[in-house]
C-alpha cells in the first residue's frame, strides 16, 4: 500500500531547504489541491468495485472499476459470498489506481465517502471496513453514501439541474420514482413491489441461455437482452401491462418474468429443444419483454409526472426528470421516456452510460 502511507510533511521552523523539500514531494494541482475539496468515493454495493477521486466543482480526477459480470455471468447469478472475495481482492488495487490516476497523495484527501446502503450486506461490508481503516490511518472524516441518493444526484456531475426535479432510478437491485427536493430530500412516489426491471431482465436472459449466443456471451442480462431485441418483433407474443388498474406509481415485474417462463417453456417444447438451449425466437422473446417493460416503466412515471403537477410540486413547464441506474443506460427505454416527456412539456435527462451504472464517481 505505498501509496496509501505516504503523507506530505508539515515543518514548525520551515528552514529554505526543507521548504524546497516539502514542495518538490508535494504533488501540486493548480486550482485543485489547494482551492477544492476533494473527496475519494468507494462503492461495493453490488458487484462493482469502484474508487474515484472528485473535486467539489464535480471535475473527476482519477477513477477505476473492477467488474464481476464475467464471473457472476457463469454462475448464473450474484452469488454473496463470491461478490464478496472478489471485492476483497480486488478493493486495495482499485483504490490505489483511482488515487494514482488523480495524481493526489492520500494526505492530500478531504475526506473518504463510501456506500454504506443499501447492497448485498457481504459487498458493503468489504467497502466499509476497508475505507474505516482507512479514514482511521489518514485520520480523515468518513462521509456514508446512500446508493439510491447517489445514483439519482449523479447527474448534477453532467448537467446543471435545479431542485426539484422527478427522478427514476431503475437498476439491477432497485425500482423507484422519487420527488428530488434538495440533496437529502426525497419524496418516494413509486418503487416495486416485487422485483427490479434488470433483475428481471438478468432472469429473462438467463433462462433463454443468451450467454451461449456468440453475440451476447460477455454481457450483463440487460444488454444482451437490448441487443438481441434489435432484432426482434416486439408484439411477438400478448403481455398485459403490469398493474394497470393501479391507481399509484408503484411498479411489478414477477408477472412478466412468470409469463415470458411460459412462453419460453411452450417455445422449447414446439421447437423440441432442451431448457440450455437458445430458441430460434429469442430476439423476439427479448423484444417482447423489453417493449413491455418499457411501457409499464413510462405509464408509471406519467402518473408520477401528473401527480407532481397537479400538487405544483414540479414547475408546469420545463420539469425535469432524470432517469438513472443500469436499466436507464438501454436506448429503448430512453426513447419511450424522451416521447413521454416530449408530450408532458417535461425535459429528460440521462447520465451517460458510464454513470448510469455503479460507479465510484457517483459516490464521491
Ligand atoms: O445500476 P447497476 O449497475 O447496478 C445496480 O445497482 O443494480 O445496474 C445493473 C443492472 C443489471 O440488472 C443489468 O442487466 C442492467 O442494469 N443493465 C441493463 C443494460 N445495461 C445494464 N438493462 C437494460 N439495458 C441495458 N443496456
Ligand atoms: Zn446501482
């Protein structure tokens, strides 16, 4: 850890040549280090080891990310207990190459903030005791990270975005539509009742065996599903839009996980091939799916939108609505929204992909 044990010198009597020392060690940024806060961001919520070193203007400085989609792709899913080793294994890297990247010498941080919630307990846990150690080795403060209140501020990184603005956050492990009022200030309208839309998507994916098809083998679910989807006929089959008598803002997605199952199952059986193999109507079945998701994720946030206006807690003209998480890095789901806030007098904004998805930026 050489990095993480260097610390910059302070003289009482500063004779010349220990002053020329003490400069020449220290690792100047002009209009960085000495103007700005700067904060070093850890996340392991999840399945992504991620750092990143941010000045309090929002300029990144350094960032790195460990990925476990590879391994949790063949495993067929997140299993805790390995998410947990490979965040053990990887964290110290990950965190040296984000504050090597930035060039900033540990001392030189102002403080150290990391997801503490929500997550996989055995992920946070990795992110949490390392930066504890850490901040007592640095002696510096300890700032905890709400996942959500992170993901869903991310964009005031990329955009110049006023409270208050409407914001849906729609990831692997959450669902939810949410009133933003100030930087800790959130009004919940809607979340789901069940699973999230990329959990979903990741079940879908993973019961069509999409990691045996060569175009998707190295993707998250919800990729492989977007990119087989371009080549399907999204009405291949009839799914009823969830909740779609329920006058609220909630969101499900158990009912249409069940019933591409069946279809899948019905499919297999017509196409006489075993549950493994990938079914010559995927990219329909993927279409499908994601058409209707796409459908219920905007009619439930039209009603967030009308009930926000309705109450004057969003401005009538120019509202702002910010889509974030994994499931809003997917170009389908962005244009159904763009047409939802195109017709509501509504602006869209989206982080770019990058960080959309979990990353040590949005945390620091
Ligand atoms: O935000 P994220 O990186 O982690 C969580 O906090 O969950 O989101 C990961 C989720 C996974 O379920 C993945 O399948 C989904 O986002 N995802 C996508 C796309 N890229 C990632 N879903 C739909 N379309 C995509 N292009
Ligand atoms: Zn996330």
């Amino acid at each position: 850890m050489l990095i993480l044990n260097k610390t910059a010198g302070v003289f009482f009597k500063p004779s010349k040549r220990k002053v020329y020392e003490f400069l020449r060690s220290f690792n100047f940024h002009p209009g960085t280090l000495f103007l700005h806060k700067i904060v070093l961001g850890i996340e392991t919520s999840c399945d992504d080891t991620a750092a990143a070193v941010v000045d309090e203007t929002g300029n990144v400085l350094g960032e790195a990310i460990h990925s476990q989609t590879e391994v949790h792709l063949k495993t067929g899913g997140i299993v805790p207990a390995v998410a947990q080793q490979l965040h053990r294994d990887n964290i110290q890297r990950i965190v040296q190459e984000a504050l090597s990247a930035s060039r900033i010498s540990p001392s030189d941080l102002s403080a150290i903030a990391t997801t503490i919630k929500p997550g996989l307990a055995l992920s946070l846990g990795v992110g949490l005791s390392f930066s504890l150690q850490l901040v007592g080795q640095l002696k510096k403060p300890f700032i905890p990270i709400h996942h959500m209140e992170a993901h869903a501020l991310t964009i005031r990184l990329t955009n110049k975005v006023e409270f208050p603005f409407l914001v849906l956050l729609i990831s692997g492990g959450h669902c939810l539509l949410a009133l933003v009022q100030g930087v800790s200030d959130f009004l919940l309208l809607g979340k789901s009742l069940d699973i999230a839309p990329g959990d979903m998507l990741d079940k879908v994916a993973r019961r069509l065996s999409l990691i045996k098809h060569p175009e998707c083998s190295t993707m998250s679910g919800g990729k492989a599903i977007e990119h087989l989807a371009k080549q399907g006929n999204r009405f291949y089959f009839d799914i009823k839009p969830p909740l779609h008598r329920a006058k609220n803002c909630d969101f499900s997605f158990t009912g249409l996980q069940q019933v591409t199952n069946k279809r899948i199952m019905k499919k297999e059986k017509e196409e006489g091939i075993e549950e493994g193999q990938v079914l010559s109507s995927a990219a329909d079945i993927a279409a499908t799916v994601q058409h209707t998701m796409a459908c219920h994720i905007v009619k439930r946030t039209h009603r967030a939108i009308l009930f926000c206006k309705q109450r004057d807690l969003l401005p009538q003209n120019n509202a702002v609505l910010v889509a974030s998480g994994g499931v809003a890095s997917n170009f389908y789901v962005r244009r159904a929204l763009e047409i939802l806030t195109n017709a509501t007098q509504c602006t869209l904004l989206c982080p770019p992909p990058r960080l959309c998805t979990d990353n040590g930026i949005m945390i620091a």
